[in-house]
C-alpha cells in the first residue's frame, strides 16, 4: 500500500470529535517529513473522508480547506470541537492515536 493509501486509511479511522495534525499522520505512515505532502494529499485526496479532523502541529485550521478556516471551524464545531477566534483547537486535549492514548 503506497503512502497516499496509508494517509487515507488513517484519516479515515478519526473518531468524530478528534484531531490528528499533517506531520503525526506523515510519521505514522513512514515518512516523518512529509507534513506538506499530507496537506497536499488532504487538498486533492477524497472529499469523502473527514479531512476537518486534521490540524497542524499547533492545532491550527488550514486556510487551503475548502470554504478556507471559517469553513473548517464550522465543521469543526458541529462535531463539538472548540476553536478559538483565531482558528485554533486544543490539540494537546484532542489528538488522537489509532493504538489509543
């Protein structure tokens, strides 16, 4: 399975109501560098799996998402998840690992 696969496949285990950040997704496939490559694959990859879950190491929203940061707020927050004004989630309380915290 390629490393567009193994993003996809992750992305699409993101419980509802938590957050996985580009560069955690990157390492867990292989490739611990590659936080903009996984932006990349978010940017055109499915539109089906639940890209609004995924954050930067900061918590920070992404201006790319469609709608740009409103928009992924807005998604964000029907889930439950609190972002601040300036388009920040609580990573530390929120992130998520496939073989549990």
């Amino acid at each position: 399975m390629g490393f567009k696969q193994r993003i996809e496949v992750l992305v699409a285990q993101i419980p509802v109501g938590r957050l996985m950040t580009y560069g955690q997704l990157a390492t867990l496939c292989g490739q611990p560098r590659s936080a903009r490559v996984v932006g990349g694959i978010a940017h055109f990859g499915d539109p089906n799996l639940p890209w609004h879950r995924v954050v930067n190491i900061k918590g920070g929203l992404a201006s790319g998402y469609p709608g740009g940061r409103r928009s992924h707020k807005s998604h964000l927050e029907l889930e439950g998840i609190k972002v601040s004004d300036d388009f920040y989630a609580d990573i530390d309380k929120l992130i998520w690992w496939p073989d549990g915290e």
